[in-house]
C-alpha cells in the first residue's frame, strides 16, 4: 500500500497540472471504489476551481473552490495518469479508469484502481478536521510536533511493540510497515522491543530516523512495490536503498556486523531486522 512518500510523490505530479484549473467535467464509471462516491459526487466537482493540492498522512486532499475538499486515497492499487492533450495513453488497463476529471487546460485526470481499494470522499474546509478519516491522525513524521520527546508521552504505558506503535496512526501519521522497518534499522532498535521501554535519548533517534528516512524516500519518489508508479508512470527508487525491507537472508549493510538480516511476522505484517545491529 502507498505510504507517505508515495502519496506525496502523487501530489506533486498532480499539482503543476490541477491547481488553478477548474474541472469541466467529472465522471464516474462505477458507483463505488472502496466504499460508495458521495452523493451527486460528479456535479459537486464539475465547474469547481481546484486552489490547492495538499497531503495529510496518506490521504491526498484537493481543496476546491466550492469551500469543499475532495479526499483521496489509493489503496494498493489505485494509480492516478495526466493525460495531456494529443499526448500518449497511460500504461494502465482502462477497464479499471473508475473516475475521470477534464480539466479547463485540456488535460484528463484518470483514477485507475484494478483492486478497487481507493476511495474518494468529499468534506465541507470547516468540517475537514472532524472527517472520519483524518479526525484522529498524529503528527506528520517531518512536521513540528514530531519528536522524541511526543514519542516518549505517546509510548508511555503502552505494551504493544514499538513496530505496532509506529504503524498506530494515531501516534504518528503516514507511516506503513516499509519505512517503519527501515527507520528502527536507522536507530538500532528490534522491531519487537516494547514501546514504553524505549529510553528519551534512542527515542529521539528513532524521531530522527523516521524524518530521515521519509525525507530521502520523498527525494527518491517513493519505493516501487507491486502496482504503485507516479503520476507520468514513473516507478520510484527508494527500494534500492532498503537496509532491512525485503531482505531476508540477505547480509547486513554494516560492513563490521556480519549478520544477516532476520524476517519476523508481527500482526500479519512481515517485519525485517538485524538481530545484531537491532537490540
């Protein structure tokens, strides 16, 4: 599924093309993705002027002119194409295009979702912090109110794993299991170690590893797993950098450690660590 990088991979794509534009015409192939469109979800966008393109977590969030917000969410497969006029069809199969935007400067917006695991919803701007999907969300991972010391008041008493915590969105917003192995690798902390157990000074680590590994994932536009590309088809690179993700078997990244790496299954989820390096 689409983490942060990805997803903020997606916005960028998407805002040189759709903000300042109005949205001519918006169909829908289907009645639902993930869960039902809106009510009159079509004639709520067409004829809207699109101001800003922005992410919260994992969700993309189209602020529109009728003082609405479209949300977004991909899922693990949904895929968003610019098609520009006279320019080449995107690589996907349109029998999954589930919804399609023509904008005033003559590009097309294809939502293409195979598995149908994306949804879209639309929030009145005043009511956008109490929407179901954003009203419990933490902090973002390279926002100001991330740290070590918001880590150490949101682990307090908690038993769970600090792997499970970090997936917790509640904690911290945007973080999926492939950046969270990698960030615990960065800090040198088991993915299985209790979070409550974490001391202040390797939880600001663990703070500074997660902003360093969203920041470089972000740089290299995102990890190419499975169905996830940008916007023009691009595939992203961070999986070339993983430390940990993938790599079971595989020897450890530290030339003086010697180990390999180890995968553990903790809540369904694959967890990948070095049993020497992580303690």
């Amino acid at each position: 599924m689409p983490e942060l990088p990805e997803v903020e991979t997606v916005r960028t794509g998407l805002a040189p093309i759709m903000e300042g534009a109005h949205i001519v015409a918006a169909t829908i192939n289907r009645p639902n993705l993930r869960f039902a469109f809106p009510a009159r979800f079509c004639a709520r966008l067409e004829g809207a002027g699109i101001i800003a393109l922005r992410r919260r977590a994992k969700y993309l969030l189209i602020e529109l002119s009728t003082q609405e917000t479209l949300i977004a969410h991909l899922g693990m497969s949904g895929r968003f194409s610019i098609l520009a006029p006279g320019g080449p069809l995107p690589d996907t199969n349109p029998k999954h295009d589930h919804v399609e935007w023509v904008l005033s400067n003559e590009h097309k917006i294809v939502y293409n979702d195979p598995r149908r695991f994306g949804f879209m919803d639309l929030a009145a701007n005043n009511a956008l912090a109490q929407n179901r999907f954003l009203a419990d969300l933490g902090p973002e991972p390279l926002g100001n109110g991330f740290s070590g010391a918001w880590l150490r008041e949101a682990f307090t008493g908690k038993a769970q794993s600090v792997k499970a915590a970090l997936l917790d969105q509640r904690i911290v917003a945007g973080l999926g299991n492939i950046y969270v192995c990698e960030a615990l690798y960065c800090a040198g902390i088991r993915p299985q170690t209790p979070a409550s157990k974490i001391s202040k000074e390797r939880l600001e680590k663990l703070s500074n590893c997660v902003r360093k590994i969203i920041a470089t994932a972000i740089t290299a536009g995102g990890s190419t797993l499975r169905d996830f590309a940008a916007t023009d088809g691009a595939l992203g690179y961070f999986q070339h950098r993983f430390s940990v993700y993938g790599r079971e078997g595989e020897a450890c990244l530290n030339k003086e450690c010697g180990e390999t790496i180890v995968r553990l299954v903790q809540s369904g989820r694959s967890s990948f660590y070095c049993p020497k390096c992580q303690h």
